[in-house]
C-alpha cells in the first residue's frame, strides 16, 4: 500500500496540470491580492486582508489538488484498464480508494505550505505555533470531502468529460465559496448559494483560527455533512465502476 502511495503522489508531482492549477496559481494570485489589499483590515474580525487573503488562496490550492489529483487520474486508471489490473492484485477495494484519498491528502500540503510560507516571507504575516498547527490541521483534513468529490467524478466519467467536469467544479467551488471574491459584494442569491458549499465551510474555519477564535459549530457541521455525502457518493460511484471494469 505504501508504494502505490508513492506512485500516485510521483505520478501527480510529474503532472503539469498539477503544477499550474495546484501550485503556480494560488501562490501567483495570493501575491498579486496580498500587495493590492494585503494592508487593508477586514472590519469584522480586525485581521488584516494579507492574513485572510493566505486562508483563501491555500483553501482553494488544497481545494484543487484534492480534485485535481483524483478526479481524472481515477478515471484515466479505470478507462486504461489500469483498475482491472488492482482489482487482482493483494489490495482489497477499500485499500485502494483509502490510498487514493491518502494520496489527495498529502498532494494537499504542498499549496498550503507554499502560500503560508509566501505569507510570512511577503507580508510578514505573524500567528501563533497554535494558530498554526490549528489553521494546518484544518485545512488539511478539511480537504475530504474535495477528494471524495473528485473520486466520484472520476468513477462515472470518461476522461475527457472528466477533465473539464472536475476544473468547473473546482473554479465553481472556489468563485462561489468566496475564496475568490468576497462574500460581502456578492448579489444576495450568491451569498445564498456561498453559504451552503463546503467551499465556503471549509474557509470559514480557516477564517475563524487566523482570527483567534474556535470554528464555529456551523462551518464544521456542514464540512463533516459534506464529507459524509460526498464518501458515501464516491463509494457508490466507484462500486459500480469496479463492476463495470
């Protein structure tokens, strides 16, 4: 199990997608926000637009890898007869959908390690070790129900539907969630739709620990729901993708 890990995280890091989508734009756009309104300070919470601006842009680079590192690889695997070749090896079917999503997790780091590091060496952007660890934490693990998203996507389709299905999801997810634009000048039916996507749930915990404070029960509900929804999607939809490989 832990050499496919490898394999997958190796074939991923080779991926130019992965490189540009996951990596180059998140850093690149959290350096272009951060020195247009990195100083101004967001009236609500009293943190600085720099800060709030490192939660968005790793949230939406994790957002992406999750998707980015299953969605169509998954579906390149099962229309390559690459999942009929692991269905005969030792490796149970839970092990293998549990090492994709292991794999997701870990391709996760890289954009939110990269935008804090840019954060800190740019904007002097200044938490404490347990805001840290916390902020890390989260979004980290918050990344699930991304992946498992982009493991049902791969499951049910081909690989060029796949591609453009998960990149719409992705940018859809991250427009809409706020990460890209702010709640507070959306249209109302936007703000409407924004507070309902795990998109929105999963930065608003990243919001809450940069400003000091425990995430609210609300945004953690609606990840744990999501999670919940979407694992369950993604089993299902690989279920009947084994039977029909």
């Amino acid at each position: 199990m832990l050499s496919y890990i490898k394999v997958e995280m190796l074939r991923m890091l080779r991926n130019k997608r992965y490189i540009i989508f996951v990596v180059a734009f998140p850093l690149g756009f959290y350096l272009l926000y951060s020195n247009l309104w990195g100083n101004q300070v967001d009236q609500s919470t009293g943190v600085r637009g720099s800060i709030i601006l490192m939660v968005s842009m790793g949230a939406y680079g994790a957002l992406a890898a999750s998707m980015m590192s299953t969605a169509v690889p998954w579906s390149q695997e099962r229309h390559s007869g690459w999942l009929r070749q692991l269905q005969i090896t030792p490796l149970t079917s839970w092990a293998i959908i549990v090492t994709k999503l292991v794999a997701a997790l870990l391709l996760v780091l890289p954009s939110l390690l990269l935008v804090g590091l840019a954060a800190v060496l740019t904007q002097h952007v200044s938490l404490t070790a347990g805001e840290w660890a916390g902020l890390l934490l989260a979004m980290w693990i918050g990344t699930i129900p991304f992946a498992a998203l982009g493991l049902a996507i791969g499951s049910v389709l081909p690989p060029d539907t796949a591609q453009p299905a998960a990149m719409i999801s992705m940018f859809g997810l991250a427009l809409l969630g706020g990460l890209w634009v702010p709640l507070e000048v959306m249209p109302s039916t936007m703000r409407s739709v924004a507070q309902v996507l795990p998109s929105y749930d999963y930065a608003s915990i990243g919001w809450r620990i940069v400003a000091g404070h425990a995430p609210e029960a609300g945004p953690v509900a609606g990840i744990l729901g999501w999670a919940v929804v979407l694992g369950a999607l993604a089993v299902v939809a690989y279920r009947r993708a084994t039977v029909r490989a």
